[in-house]
C-alpha cells in the first residue's frame, strides 16, 4: 500500500478520489476531454465497497486510435495501475478517439 491517507480501521476506501485518477489518466493518455465520476455512493453496503471505490471514467485521446475496447481499457488500467491497489474497487470506462466523440 502507498503513503496515501486510510479510512477508519485501516480500510483502503475512499484513499483514492476523482482527482488522483484525472491526474494519472491526464499524465498517461493526454486526453481531449475527461471525467472522472465518484460512483463509490452508489455502492454503499456493497461487499466491494469495503475494497475500494467505484469510478465511471469517461476519457476521449488519441492514444485509442486504432484499438479495440479491450485495448483502450487495458490502457486505462495501465494508467491507473498504481492507485488500483490504494483504493479503486471498479472502474466503468468509456474510452473514444477525438474523431468518435459526437460534437
């Protein structure tokens, strides 16, 4: 586990926020445009709330051009990596290219 802040008793819930994801996909993908939702409230009483937070990332870069879904999630993960362990029990992605995004 890493230096960050821990819940009562220990927990890893709600160490990790929309922010420290925003930055972390911000530094990694470059994007175009980005939200990072906090769902975690959706999920109280949940087993896996206990685990972490609940996320809905929506991120449009051009790192996804020519990738599939499962490609353009893995590099999501892959930017999140590390705070995954700190506290992220779900993420939702929405991954697009600039050109997929509707105007």
């Amino acid at each position: 586990m890493g230096d960050g802040p821990q819940g009562q008793g220990g927990s890893v819930t709600g160490t990790v926020t929309a922010a420290h994801i925003e930055a972390a996909l911000r530094a990694a993908l470059h994007p175009t445009a980005l939200e990072v939702q906090d769902d975690s409230h959706l999920h109280a009483g949940h087993a896996g709330a206990r685990e972490g937070g609940h996320f809905t990332v929506r991120v449009t870069s051009a790192a996804f051009n020519g990738l599939s879904r499962l490609a353009r999630h893995r590099l999501v993960y892959d930017a999140a990596r590390s705070l995954i362990a700190e506290g992220i029990h779900a993420l939702a992605i929405e991954a697009r290219t600039p050109a997929e995004t509707p105007r």
